[in-house]
C-alpha cells in the first residue's frame, strides 16, 4: 500500500513546487530595490507633508500676530485716554499740589 501512495506524493512536491515558483515573490534583489523606492516614496511624502504643515501654522501664526499688533494699536488710544482721564480727576480731587508736610518737629 504504501507503493501506490509514492507517485502521488512526488506528484504533489512537483506541483507544490511549482506553484511556488509562479507566485513566490521577486528576487532578494529586486525585492529590496522595491522597499527601498517605496520606503523612498514615504520619506518624501512624510517630508511635502511636513512642509505643506509648516507653512500653514507660520502663515496662521503671523495672521495671530497681526490681529494682535492691531488689538495694540486699537486699544492703545483708549487705555491713553483712560489714563489721563484718571490724572485729571485725581488732580481735581487733590486739588493743587503743595509742598509735603514734614515729620520733623522744631527742635
């Protein structure tokens, strides 16, 4: 019995080795030029990526800037004008200055 079953077995590795040629991948070679431009591929996109980010937050950052440059400007005349608004009324609730009294008594 176990005659007959022997043809069939080489029959199997022939065809299994076969089969193994046609879908077995490409060459070490090959195989490693294909990683390589892949992994090539993926840093330069990793890289256009990066620098497509980097321009966008530098142009939203100097837009941050400038709104807040002209906050400053705006806001710089009203805080100006509450400041001396507030000498006056101190300077009208004081009345004129005079010289400071001192501590020291006559001796």
């Amino acid at each position: 019995m176990a005659e007959s079953k022997l043809p069939y077995f080489f029959l199997g590795v022939g065809v299994g080795a076969a089969v193994a040629v046609l879908f077995a991948p490409v060459a070490g070679e090959a195989l490693r030029d294909e990683l390589r431009d892949r992994a090539n591929e993926g840093r330069d996109m990793v890289r256009r990526r990066g620098a497509e980010l980097g321009e966008r937050v530098r142009t939203r950052a100097s837009d941050l800037v400038d709104r807040g440059r002209e906050a400053v400007e705006t806001h710089r005349g009203d805080l100006e004008s509450a400041l001396e608004a507030g000498r006056r009324a101190y300077r009208d609730a004081t009345g004129p200055q005079t010289e400071p009294p001192t501590d020291s008594a006559p001796v």
